[in-house]
C-alpha cells in the first residue's frame, strides 16, 4: 500500500501540474468569429530588379561551385531589397519593396532559369501601410505567367493566404535587369483593431503571456 502511495502522488501531482500549466497558456477562438471578416483583396504593383545602376537592388552571395554559361548558374543565391511601384516605369511612384531572397535550383544550362523564392513584400501607401505579405515558391522565369503562393502576413493581412501572379514586362537576361507586373490576390481579415476579431487576437495574446508560475 506504501508503494502504491508513493508512486501515486507523484503521478497526481504531476498530473494537476500539467492540467494547471496547459489551461494558462492558451484561449480557444471561435472559427465563426474569425471569419466573419474575412475578405479577399487583389493588389497591382511593378516589381523592379535594377543591376545595371549605381545602386544595385540585387547582390549575388554565394558563387556557384560549378562552370556555366547560364546568367545565374545551378546553387547560385541571391539578396534582394527591389523597389515596387505603382506603374512598369521604375520612376513612377514606390508604393513598396520586395525583401528577401532566391535561389537558383535548376541544373540546366543556359536562359531556362527556375528560382526559389522568398521574400516579404512590405506596403508604404494607403490601407495597407506598414502592413506585410510572406510569399515563398518556385518560379521558373522564362513562362509568361508564374504563380507563387502567399504564406502568411502581418498588419492588414493577418493570417494572409492566397497567391502572387508574376508577369513578365521587360527583362535582360544577360545584364540582369528586369521589371515583372504583380497581380496579388490575397484573402486576409479586417486591419481594424476594434473589430471582434482582432479584439479576441489581443486578449489571446495577453492570455499567453501571462506569467503560468503565478497561477500555480
């Protein structure tokens, strides 16, 4: 009887401590309430990669280990910081930049090139100023129209999915400079911070951090 004693009131203690530690740190929120604010949004911008000006908007970091007469030969990775503007000219007005990188994941030689892609795409005009869209995929650059998912954002476009359609406008090949019409359609919740949902956001996020030792 001993025995069993000392050996079930440890698994009790343990037991109400997982049970106390396990309600403090999480809230359950209503899937009717998150998505009664919903909405999808289309965004047009120009996405610019400059190289042959003073000051570059693309750097190439890591050479490839192997010879090749591609412009961005197989391993080759990439930093971009590239303006986004309101029209396909380059002067027209910055509504945004493109932070981020790509990688060069094909084998084959010459102007097929296929990248993967990942970058933040961060807004400084209107609605969505200071607000974020996570887009990370493959593009394979030489057809007319690539499409690239969106994983997630921050600001206006919480909890973002949807998808970036990239299309072609000019481009260099071989000096690097290129300007690319995105098409983003993105569904995402209200940007408004009285509203239900984000007010139930807020208080999960209190909720989480408050201090579980405490409630024990």
């Amino acid at each position: 009887m001993a025995n069993f004693k000392a050996f079930f009131l440890p698994l009790t203690l343990s037991f109400l401590f997982a049970s106390l530690v396990s309600a403090t740190f999480y809230q359950t929120i209503s899937p009717d309430q998150l998505r009664a604010g919903e909405k999808l949004t289309h965004i047009r911008f120009y996405f610019h990669e400059l190289i042959t000006n003073d000051k570059p908007s693309l750097l190439i970091i890591d050479p490839p280990k192997i010879m090749s007469n591609a412009p961005l030969p197989f391993g080759s990775m990439v930093v971009i910081e590239d303006p986004l503007t309101i029209g396909p000219d380059v002067e027209s007005k910055q509504v945004g930049k493109a932070q981020g990188f790509y990688l060069s994941a094909t084998q084959r030689a010459g102007l097929d090139l296929e990248i993967v892609m990942g970058m933040t795409l961060t807004f400084f005009e209107g609605e969505f100023n200071g607000s974020t869209l996570s887009v990370l995929g493959r593009n394979e650059i030489i057809l007319p129209v690539r499409e690239l998912p969106i994983i997630g954002g921050t600001g206006a476009f919480r909890f973002a999915r949807g998808f970036v359609l990239a299309r072609s406008v000019k481009v260099d090949y071989h000096k690097g400079d290129a300007t690319v019409e995105y098409n983003v359609y993105v569904y995402h919740y209200s940007s408004s911070t009285t509203s239900p949902s984000h007010q139930h956001f807020n208080d999960g996020l209190n909720f989480m951090t408050d201090p579980i030792l405490s409630k024990i």
